[in-house]
C-alpha cells in the first residue's frame, strides 16, 4: 500500500515536469517563429524603405538636371550665334585637315607599294650555316663533310 502511494505520487511528479518542460520546449518554438517572423517584416520595411528611398532621390536628380538643362539652354540662346560661328569653323577646319591627309595619301600611297612589293619580292634563299648544321644533327648526318 505505502509504497505504492508514494511511486504514484513520484510518477505524477514526473509527468508533471515532463509536460511543463514540454510546454515550455512548445513556448521556445512559438518564441522563436514569432521572432523570425519579426526579423523578416523588419527586412521587409527596410527593403520598402530603401526602394522609396531611391525614388525620391532619382525625382530629385532629374528636377536637379532638368534646372542645369535649362540653364544651359539659356545660357546657350543668351550667346546667341558664336556658338553657331565657331561650330562653323571648326567643321571647316576639319574638312581642311581631312582633304590634306586624303592628298599626302594619294601622294604616298604608290612609294608605300613599292616597298611592301620589294620586301615580298626580295627572299634570301640562303640557308644559315646554323640551320644546315642543326639539321644535320638532328638527322644524324656527319657534319664534317
């Protein structure tokens, strides 16, 4: 009888504590799942921050360009048509240049030929006294022949 009662009562003890550590495992677990969840709407907002972050910097890069663009444009309409002169001349300048190099190559262009012709043209059929020894060698032909 006695010791019956008593291993009931240290059984019961025993699978009191193992439910309430299991209660408590199950705890942890809720814990942790509700701070992941926690930690992914924080990257989350971060992320919605940063993208609305980069909009409004690029609507204020393209007001900021928009203002230089325009200042420019009128800076460009207040010079009024030096820029249009000077453009003028510097095309000139250039077709000069162009037409003088197109001319010194007509001009050049048969003298530069003739060498290229000559240097194709003119092959040494010697053979080094170096090449002939080493294939000699190479063939096992006596050298002193």
């Amino acid at each position: 009888g006695r010791r019956g009662a008593r291993d009931r009562d240290i059984d019961n003890k025993q699978t009191e504590a193992t439910m309430s550590s299991g209660t408590g495992i199950q705890e942890l677990m809720a814990a942790e799942t509700r701070a992941s969840q926690i930690v992914a709407e924080a990257r989350a907002a971060r992320g919605d921050r940063m993208k609305q972050a980069k909009v409004d910097a690029q609507s204020l890069i393209d007001i900021y360009k928009g203002e230089k663009q325009e200042e420019f444009n009128n800076r460009v309409l207040a010079a009024g048509g030096t820029g249009g002169s000077a453009s003028a001349k510097l095309q000139t300048e250039t077709n000069n240049e162009i037409s003088s190099m197109e001319s010194q190559f007509k001009g050049n262009a048969p003298k530069a030929t003739d060498v290229l012709l000559s240097k194709c043209c003119e092959v040494s059929l010697e053979v080094p006294t170096a090449r002939v020894r080493a294939t000699q060698k190479a063939y096992g032909v006596p050298t002193n022949l």
